[in-house]
C-alpha cells in the first residue's frame, strides 16, 4: 500500500523499466521541440526587426555596415529577450530576474560579435561590399551561426526552472530532491504547462 515508486521499478520487469526511460526520452524531446519552436517564433520576430533596422541604417542613414549591424542586432535583441522572457521560457524561476537579464545580454552580446564578425570578414576581408552580400553575411551566415549559440546559452545558462535546475535535463536542483515521488511527479507536470 505504501510502496514506494522506486521499490515498484527494482520489481518491475527490465522491459517495462526500458519503455518507461523510452516514454520519458520522448516525452523530453517533445518539450524540446516546442521550447525550440518558441524560440524559433520570437527568433523570427527579432529577424524582421534586425533586417529591417540593418537596411534603414544603410540605406536610409548611410551608417556604415558594422555600426548598422550592431544598432540592429542590439534592437532585436530586446525584443527577443520580452518574447523569451515572458512566451518562450515564461514558465522559469523568476526570482533571479536581475541574474538573468544580466546573463541574457551577456550571451546576446557575444552572439552579437559572432555575427558582425561574419560580416565584417565578408565587407573587409573578403570584399563583398554589396548591400545583398552584407545582408547573406549578417542576416544569414552569421545570424545562423550565433542562434545555434544563442539557443544553447539561454537554455543552459539564463533561463533556468527552480533553484538551479535545467529546464528539460535531469535534476531539479535542491527544492525539486526534497520532493516525493508524487509531487516531484506533479512538479514536472506543472512546468510543462
């Protein structure tokens, strides 16, 4: 009657053991592609705002490309850090808010380098100085190389769920191990919502 869930798995045929890790590997990867969707949604959000500050400051400004490039990412890097914070990930600890803006343009920041240094290989060093080349070497080539890094980063290190836990990993930190079986079960509900 009062078994717990661990003794109930020790018993529990290695079949049965592997189709419940197999059901929980699933499980993970179905929150990962809708965290990833997410993303994906506020990322083209700050697409269109970063191409469409970029070109203005170009064409309209005549600013060079690097300035341009750097006034359009940071543009789109507030917007994307209010659809993160409050669609993609609203779901995380909010007690550490300060911490995690901090960190948020932090690794903007670097993935802001990344992407204007593609560009600025592209517009010095190899001399594609055309307004559709610096829009391939910003807006595609760099722009793709620093989401792969901006995805990573934010998930692992700025936009965590409880006190300390990854959202979709292992673990929960020290609030969620003092939890029942029940309730670490309940909690894991709750964050999926």
């Amino acid at each position: 009657m009062g078994e717990s869930r661990a003794s109930r798995s020790l018993r529990s045929p290695p079949s049965s053991r592997g189709l419940r890790g197999l059901w929980g590997l699933r499980s993970r990867l179905r929150r990962l592609a809708r965290e990833a969707a997410k993303f994906g949604a506020v990322g083209a959000v700050g697409f269109l705002v970063n191409v469409a500050v970029f070109n203005l400051c170009i064409h309209t400004f005549q600013l060079a490309p690097i300035r341009s490039g750097v006034m359009s990412q940071v543009v789109a890097i507030g917007t994307n850090y209010l659809g993160n914070r409050y669609w993609t990930y609203r779901h995380t600890d909010k007690r550490r808010l300060h911490r995690e803006t901090m960190l948020f343009f932090f690794f903007s920041g670097i993935a802001l380098v990344i992407e204007n240094a593609v560009l600025a290989v592209s517009h010095y060093g190899l001399d594609y100085t055309s307004p559709l080349a610096d829009n391939i070497a910003k807006n595609v080539v760099g722009l793709g190389i620093g989401t792969v890094f901006r995805f990573w980063s934010y998930r692992t290190w700025v936009f965590r769920a409880g006190s300390g836990g990854r959202i979709f990993g292992r673990g929960g930190g020290a609030a969620r191990d003092s939890l029942t079986a029940e309730e670490k079960g309940e909690h894991g509900r709750v964050l999926l919502k």
